[in-house]
C-alpha cells in the first residue's frame, strides 16, 4: 500500500490514486460491488445497503494505508467488553430486576452485605465490568442461580432508584415535558422567587476547563440504545417527524421536530459504529457534515428533538457524533483520515473528489460557522476562495497550516498525533480569532480545539487564503471586490446587533450586552492569568433573557468573577512587594476604592476557602461563596418552561442550573436601579400580580435576542447605486430554503445567521451551505475565468494585508504608528477609527488596546 505524503492527501492526483485504489480492494472482494459503486456514482444515488457493504471496505483500506491495525484493535477490544456490560444491562437489569423490584420499598435485603459475599468482593460499589460478567454467566442457568441472581437484581434496583452514574445502571427515563429539569424554589433578598437546581445536581465548576468528551460507555450506550430505524424508513432524527400529509409535528413544548438541517445519516452511522467499526463511521457522518468538528455534543440537539423515542428520552446523538470524531482523531494520523474524508469520501455518491480548478473567484464574507462551511464547499467545487473577517486572526505554526505569517503558502507536515499538536489546554488557550460566533460566542461547554481543526482543514487547500482584520463596508466595499477580479461574494456575517431594552439608565456602568460580555471573555482572553482585559464583573449579577445567550453568559459570569478577584488580589500583592505602594496614594475615586476592597475581600475569602479544603482534604465550595456574595441570577418575562433555553436547550440550562444559577420567571422589567456612583445597583421589576419587586444587581447583562444583520445587505446595495441590481428580499424574491441570492445578477448571495431560514445554531449555519453552494458554482458558469490565479491571490494578500512599518515614540504619552494597510487606506474616511489588536502571542505582553484615531494616506 502507498507511503503517504501530504501530496498524495492533498492534491487532486493524489486523491484520484487513493479513489483508484478504493476500487481495486472493492473489486478484489466482489466485482458485482464495484458495478453497484459505479452505477451509484453515476447516478449520484446510493441506498443505505450499499453505504453499509462499501464502509465495511473502506474501514479495512484506510487501515492498511495508514498502518493503524494494531490501535483499531485495542478499539475494538474496548467494544467487545462494553457488549458483556450491555448485554447486562438490557436482559438482566432493564427486563429483570426492575420488573421484579419496580421501587425502593420493594427491596427486601441489605442488598450490599449480600451482594459482597456471592461476588466475593471487598468493596461496593462493585466494579461494573465484574458485576455484569457474573450477572451474565449466573443468567445463562438461571434455575441454579436462583438465589444469586435476585440478590444481584436488588443491588441494580437499588442502583437505579439511587442514581448512580453507572451506565449499567442508568435506564431510559419518560420524557415529561414540563419536568425536564429536576427544580425546586428558593427565596433570595427582598422576597424574590427563584427556581434552582436540585441539590443532587449542583456540582462544583472551577474554570473554563470544562469541555469534557463523551465516555466511550456513554456513547456506546446511546448507540446500542438506538433502534436503527433507517430500516423501516422512520429516521425522523435525520429527515424530520412528519405525519400522514408529510407536515412536521412539533413536540410537547412546541417545537417543530425537523430532524437534523444536515440530514447525516445517523442511523446507518449508529449501526456501523454499533458493529465496531471506527473509521466508516465518521465517513459516513463527513458525507453530509464534512465539518462535523463544529458540531456534535452541547451544540445541536435538533436531531435528538425528532428521535424515534417521543415517550421516553432520546437518543443522544450529539454525543455520538463527537464520540465517533474523537476516537478517530486519537488516531495515529487521525486528524489526516478525517481531513481526508472532506475531501475523497467513497461513501458519498455525488462528491466523491474535489473538482478540477474554474479559475473562478469567490469573496467569502464571515469566518463563523456557515463562512467556514461555505468555503469549503467551494473549495471542492474547484473555486479560488479568498475568507475575509473583521476580527484579527492570529497565524498557526506554518508546519501545521501550509501557511506563513506573512499569508504566503508552504510545505506543511502530516499530523501525527492530533490531540497533542493541536489541542491546548483550555484554561491557557489564547483566542485566534478565527471561528466567528464558535470563537467568541460559544462558552467554555464546547471545546474550542475544533476550531483549530476545522481551520487548518480550509487553511491547508491550495485554493484557498484568508485575511483577518478586514471587514466588507469599511476596509473593502462590494464594488472595490468586484474591482480587484472577485466573481461572486458569499456573506457568512452572522446575526445582527444584540436588541436593547427601552428602560431607563441602560448607559450606566455595569450594564452590558450579552455579545459585549462573552467577546471581552472570550475573544479578549479576559480569564487568562496574564490578561489585563478591562472585563470587570461585580456581584450580585442579572441576566435578562431566557435563551440559550442568556444561560451562557450566566455560567461564564459565575466562572469568571473567581477568576477576576484572585487575579486582582495576586497582582494588588506583586505590585506593594515590588512597588512598596500603599492604596491610600493611588488616585481612585470613592467608588474604586470601594471596589478594591469588595475585590480583595472576596479574593482572600476565595483563599481561605481553598486553604481550608486542603486542610480538610475535600474540594473547596466556591460556589458557596459567590451564592452569598449574591450569584448570578437569570430574569425572563415568561414561566421557567416557557423560556427558549427550556424549549430548545433543556440540556444546556440543566447544566447551568446545576452550576448554581439562580432562574426568576415571570417578571417584567421597570428601570434600571443605580447606586450614589450612577452605576448599576439593580433591577426594578413586578410580577404577575403587579406588585413591584427589587433585585439587586452590580451587573447586569442583557440577552433578549439580536436584530437581523440588515447592516451588511445595506452596504453591499451601495456597490452599484446606479442600477437595479439588489433584489428588494421582502417584496420580490423572498430567501427561502432554496433561494440564497440578493442580487438580480446572482453575484451576491447570504449564509448562515443573515439568511432568515437558516438562523439560531451553528448546524443550521452549516446547513446553509450545504444546501446553497450549488447555486454559487451554477451563476458562476457565466462569467469568465481569472486568467491568472496565481497573480490574484499574490495580488489579494498585497491588498489586505496589515503591517506595521513604524513606531515613533513623540512624547512621554504620544505614540505615532505607520501601518501599511492599501485597501484601509484607500476607503479612509474622516472620524473612523483603527483598532490594533494584540491577542498575546509570541511571548509578547497580553495588553489591552485602545481604538486609535489615523489619517488615511496613499
């Protein structure tokens, strides 16, 4: 088999080698699959038995090529021992012991004592493995092994009441839509009711660590708990659950059960990965969702929404999904088997290789979810796409990208070992940039490590460039694009500015947006030890919201404020150690000062804290400290389970919840409470009864929702004022699922968040351009090709990017900088600003930037 290089992985004669290789192992097995293979591909339709026969093939060629036999062995090894606990756990706990002993009062023994001499063990809990391989030899006679078998069957009954976190243990719950979360009432100050979390919920958060994966036990559990039902026809999880007419049903809360946007084949993929396959797979996942990195576990939920199962709970299919990425990727050049199934999928039938090159330039708008999804689809399409976005994108390790700091592009090595040479430990990972909303929107419960993936998956492509810190209406309009050769611009821009309230002092210091709060943290690196960010958070906090934002950004602000203080209390000491300064000759006003102490006092209790539960030996109860300093608490105008985070995001404020956030519902907003400082105090309210209530606050954070992204479209109707040539959306040709153009000429289309049917999640996003770079690559048939490609890509990196030439220090305080930038320049406009954005790498000091007045020159 082949030697590989990243020349036979990524280049297009490399790719066709591999495909021919595919088909030889295919005909070596059987001649009559190979006929089947090429009839598929030639009528670009394929059923599910022959995805199934042809993953089989292609789980054991990817094998051999990359020399992988002896690690899918240990996989499978782990798959054999999870059925003996499955099997355990279907025939003997599910269908035995709870029919026989169907509650706690039914148990008649002290079930441990018994249990420990007929296993002839020490401890208990029992070890799950030894358990289920006892119970299943005891069950094959089960007349002899009368006695132990009921003994067995209380212990698991006594399990299941008792909740453990076994997965032998854990069974299938009914689904009860208005108890999808485990609550109870509280009253906080000045009679305030709040919903909270059951107190075996909470559990104790420390930093922004937290993206844990799926266990193996967990995702084999939720993949032998699927049915399968692609059999019958019935994936509703990937085609949506419809009734007798074809019409969508929408579940209990009133939501329609669409099924997933992408339509991944999720059952044939349960049922390979259920057969112990590791690589078809994900293959079969990359055929409708090549940028699976994005997606999976505490990101979509849509196709669990539409699960066969509407009685009881779903099957958890994100979890799957990540689980599946993530056991290849632990590979030895896993990140090069899944990178090369976005680009040679034998399982797809439509866009099995990438395209030759149309010398055909396309302007992608937006680094987020759909400008990411977009772009590599046009890449496929053998399009030249150049990805610009507004924010600074810092380089990679030119090793890894095939690119330098300087945007030029270069030899690259294959990666080995993924989950060492990509991922960073998420506490010290500095933001890059790049990922749009994934960057700076999603919180720490998705583990930003993907991003890197997903980049260097676009980065790598000979095809393709990207440029940060350019945005399409300041540093570049439509009409310069179309000036420099670009034939078409796809806008990814996301959804528009975050709505505000009407209320009164919403100006005030300690209120902000959502967006405001989760980009300072996030995209700013303000939890970062080195940081100096200017996020500063007080408790007690409110959220005004009730959606998936406003959950967000209530488990980042309890998260962060420890941060914050202990971070302020470690620097406060460093400074009078080196400074010998005292606070009384620092010129603060009195509401600095007053800060000062609040921080440094919750910062030592913090301390003390921790001191104590090494002491103590047990893990420190922060979050007892940050409840009595207030907490964070979410305020909706509607019930609990009418909010939008319940409705769609059940799983995600149940983390929240169990985190300690507090949920007030049914509250209207009055005004804005502020303290003698004219700073935010908190929050007038009145409930159902109209009688005023107060909540205090020092921060206050507004989630209730964005307005459309009508920004962008405005700018891009500027380009040609002089001709018809923007399609008016709301009166003409309306954006539908089908329909992605704006412009009458079919230069101009719209992705992701800006286009009204495929707004709200990052899958949606993906789905957009999916279903919509076709239409690209079809308007682009009409125009002429660029008569040297090379020559514009040269000409594009001279363009946009940004340097700094010159650095003159003119006073004490007064710094001139010269930054060569042609395209900022060249649309200068007097008052505009120039950011310089410094995200602390290269050993260089992580300081905060202000924005800086310029005078644009030729």
């Amino acid at each position: 088999m082949l030697t590989l290089t990243p020349q036979d992985l990524y280049s297009i004669d490399g790719l066709r080698k591999i495909d021919e290789l595919f088909q030889e192992e295919v005909k070596r097995h059987c001649p009559n699959l190979l006929e089947r293979l090429i009839e598929a591909r030639c009528t670009g339709e394929g059923d599910a038995e022959l995805i199934i026969e042809l993953a089989h093939l292609l789980e054991r060629f990817i094998t051999k090529i990359f020399h992988i036999e002896e690690e899918l062995k240990a996989y499978q090894k782990l798959h054999e021992e999870f059925l003996d606990l499955y099997k355990c756990k279907r025939n003997f706990v599910q269908r035995y012991a709870i029919k026989k002993f169907p509650d706690r009062e039914s148990l008649t023994i002290n079930v441990e004592e018994a249990l420990l001499s007929i296993l002839e063990v020490a401890n208990i809990p029992v070890d799950e493995n030894v358990f289920a391989s006892k119970v299943n030899a005891w069950m094959e006679d089960k007349e002899q092994y009368e006695q132990q078998l009921d003994i067995a069957a209380q212990y698991a009954a006594h399990m299941v009441y008792s909740g453990s976190k076994s997965i032998l243990f854990q069974v299938p719950q009914k689904y009860e839509a208005e108890n999808l979360i485990p609550v109870d009432r509280t009253c906080l100050d000045n009679n305030i009711d709040v919903t909270v979390a059951k107190s075996c919920l909470i559990k104790e958060r420390t930093g922004f660590n937290i993206a844990n994966p799926p266990s193996a036990n967990k995702a084999l559990n939720e993949v032998h708990y699927c049915i399968l039902c692609h059999k019958q026809k019935r994936d509703s999880c990937s085609k949506g659950m419809v009734d007798k007419q074809g019409i969508v049903k929408a579940s209990p809360l009133q939501v329609l059960m669409t099924g997933c946007p992408l339509k991944v084949k999720i059952s044939e993929t349960n049922l390979l990965k259920s057969q112990g396959l590791v690589l078809s797979p994900l293959a079969v996942i990359a055929v409708d969702n090549p940028m699976c990195a994005l997606t999976g576990h505490r990101i979509c939920n849509d196709c669990s929404r539409a699960c066969i199962y509407q009685k009881q709970q779903p099957v958890d299919v994100p979890s799957i999904e990540s689980y599946i990425l993530d056991s290849v990727l632990n590979l030895p050049y896993g990140f090069e088997i899944y990178s090369l199934f976005t680009r040679w999928n034998p399982l797809s039938f439509t866009n099995i290789l990438p395209k030759e090159p149309t010398d055909k330039n396309v302007l992608v708008v937006g680094l987020g979810p759909a400008g990411i999804g977009i772009a590599h689809y046009l890449l496929n399409e053998g399009h030249n796409v150049v990805a610009i976005d507004g924010l600074k994108i810092d380089p990679l390790p030119e090793h890894l990208s095939g690119v330098t700091e300087h945007n030029k592009k270069t030899s690259f090595t294959l990666i080995k070992d993924a989950k060492t040479e990509l991922f960073e430990h998420l506490d010290y990972r500095l933001a890059y940039g790049f990922g749009g909303v994934s960057e700076y929107g999603i919180t720490a419960r998705w583990s930003k490590n993907y991003l890197k993936i997903a980049r260097i998956l676009l980065e790598r492509r000979a095809n393709f460039s990207m440029h940060g810190g350019v945005r399409l209406g300041s540093t570049l309009s439509a009409h310069d694009a179309f000036t420099i050769g670009f034939h078409h611009i796809a806008l990814a821009t996301g959804a528009g500015a975050p709505k505000i309230p009407m209320l009164k002092n919403m100006l005030v210091k300690g209120v902000m947006t959502a967006s405001s709060f989760l980009m300072a943290l996030h995209l700013g690196n303000a939890a970062h030890k080195d940081s100096i960010a200017n996020l500063q958070i007080r408790l007690p906090a409110i959220v005004i919201g009730g959606g998936l934002t406003a959950v967000d950004a209530a488990t980042e602000l309890l998260a962060y404020y420890p941060v914050q203080v202990e971070k302020f209390l470690q620097r406060y000491e460093t400074m009078l150690q080196e400074c010998a300064t005292n606070t009384s000759e620092i010129c603060w006003s009195d509401e600095e000062h007053e800060i000062f102490n609040e921080f440094i006092e919750h910062a030592r209790q913090i301390r003390f804290e921790k001191e104590l539960a090494i002491a103590e030996q047990r893990s420190p109860n922060i979050l007892k400290l940050l409840q009595k300093w207030g907490g964070v608490t979410i305020v909706y105008r509607g019930s609990f389970s009418s909010s939008t985070a319940y409705r769609l995001n059940s799983e995600e404020l149940e983390h929240a919840m169990s985190e300690g956030i507090y949920f007030a519902e049914n509250l209207q907003l009055d005004g804005i409470i502020v303290d003698k400082y004219n700073s935010a105090a908190g929050l007038q309210v009145h409930g159902i009864d109209n009688a005023k209530k107060y909540i205090a606050a020092k921060s206050i954070v507004v989630a209730i929702g964005t307005n459309e992204n009508s920004i962008t479209l405005e700018e891009c109707k500027t380009y040609n004022s002089h001709s018809a040539s923007i399609i008016d959306t709301q009166e003409n040709i309306p954006l539908d699922e089908s329909n992605f153009y704006i412009s009458a000429e079919k230069t101009i289309s719209v992705f992701g968040d800006i286009h009204p049917y495929y707004k709200g999640s990052v899958v949606k996003a993906l789905a957009s351009a999916k279903n919509g770079y076709t239409s690209i690559t079809k308007a682009l048939e009409d125009f002429p090709k660029c008569s040297d490609s090379e020559g514009f890509f040269s000409d594009i990196n001279r363009l946009f990017s940004s340097q700094i030439v010159k650095v003159i220090s003119l006073t004490d305080n007064i710094v001139e900088i010269v930054v060569r930038s042609p395209l900022a320049a060249a649309n200068f406009q007097p008052g505009q600003f120039y950011r310089l954005q410094n995200l602390g790498r290269n050993n260089h000091p992580n300081l905060e930037m202000e924005c800086l007045a310029v005078t644009g020159h030729m």
